[in-house]
C-alpha cells in the first residue's frame, strides 16, 4: 500500500481504547461535517480492500496540465477513475497507465461513502468514483475546487487514514480566508450543498510514522461524477 516500492507495512488493527471512542460531529459550514473518529469500525474490513485495488492500479504521480508532477500519488477505483496530464483534469472508465477499467469500487468502500454522507444529512449518496491519494512527507495539495463532476448535487465524501493532516477548507472563492482542520486517522469530512464548491486543501504532511500505516497519509474521496 506504499506511495513508492518499499517492504510491506503492518497492518495491525487498532487498539480496543480507540475503537471504543464514540464519534462526534463537528461543523464546519451550513452543509459540511466532520465525523471525527467515524470511519475506525470500518477499517479492520477497508484496509484488505484498499490492498487489493492498489494491486491492479499500483499508486503513480501523475502531471498536471502545465507539466508538473503532483507530490501526491494517486489511483482510482469505480466506474470513473479521476486523471490528470497535460492534456487537462478528467475523469475516465479506463485506467491509463493499464489501459483497463479501473478496478471496482469494494463494497465496504461503498457502505462506508453511504454511511458517512447520511450521517452527515446527506441521504441518497450513490458514489460511482473513489480518488485514493497517498501523501508523504512534504506532499500537499493546493487550494481547489471539485467540479470535474458532471452533476453537484451529490455531496464529497473524504476519508483520512494514517498520519495526521491539517486540511484547508475555504470560501467560494480562492481569495476567501480557510479554515484549518486537523484530520486524523478515521476521520470523514463531508460536504456539498451550498458548500459543494468550497476550496479546499492540504497543507504539506509532516514527517511521522503511524502505528499501522507508516510514514504516510491515504485519502480516500468518495464522489458521484458521472
């Protein structure tokens, strides 16, 4: 599950006293949450899935439309698996780095994206695209918006996994002050409505070793683009 070649991490599962902490809810605008601790009961079945999706579509950077390569390494899984090179930001049904479908999206993924998008008045969420990044030390992601998607009525669902983050989420527009979000390991962020189109973002990952993903941070960001 590594962003690069490296032996295999232990993925043990969480201690008792974490799974026991109930989740809570935080509010960050009229329709955007965060489920702290939400996603812990699922991760003893995500994390075998999440392994055998990164077997058949392996973590690569991809570049940007000018040319440079993201510091987040990224796949997919769904029917649409999002994508980026010089020739613009789309989603596409064929992985191009195999030029096959991007693999399935795992069923626990799917009642996980559900879950979260209901608890945070969203009912309904059919997710048909899973963006799983994997951020290292040093990676971030600039402010942006997600609109690469054909219809927003369907709210974003992202889940955070392994070292700790500090997520920005912004106004509508770029120049808008951001609120910083700490995100740990478990955490759900959920959002759309009138905040669908917020910016948003991750500061640079700092350096750490998380007891049962190691050196990094893995984001799984569940959206209806189809």
């Amino acid at each position: 599950m590594p962003c690069n070649p490296e032996p295999p991490i232990n993925l043990g599962l969480f201690a008792d006293s974490e799974l026991q902490q109930p989740p809570r809810i935080e509010v960050l605008g009229p329709q955007s949450r965060v489920l702290r601790g939400f996603a812990r009961p699922w991760v003893e079945r995500l994390l075998p899935s999440l392994d055998s999706v990164l077997a058949a579509a392996p973590f690569r950077h991809m570049l940007t439309p000018g040319g440079f390569s993201m510091s987040v390494a990224l796949s997919s899984c769904g029917k649409l698996g999002w994508t980026t090179d010089r020739s613009g930001y789309r989603y596409s049904a064929i992985d191009p780095q195999s030029q096959q479908p991007w693999p399935a999206m795992p069923e626990v993924f799917r009642e996980l994206a559900e879950a979260a998008a209901q608890a945070a008045g969203f009912n309904g969420f059919d997710p048909d695209s899973c963006l799983i990044n994997c951020y290292r030390p040093g990676a971030k992601m600039s402010l942006h918006q997600d609109k690469n998607e054909r219809d927003y009525s369907a709210p974003i669902v992202s889940l955070s996994l392994g070292l700790p983050a500090i997520f920005l989420f912004g106004g509508l527009q770029r120049r808008d002050p951001s609120q910083r979000v700490p995100l740990l390991h478990g955490d759900v962020v959920v959002w759309g409505g009138v905040d669908r189109l917020r910016y948003h973002g991750v500061l640079p990952l700092k350096d750490g070793n998380h007891a049962e993903l190691g050196g990094q941070r893995i984001n799984l960001t569940f959206r209806h683009a189809g």
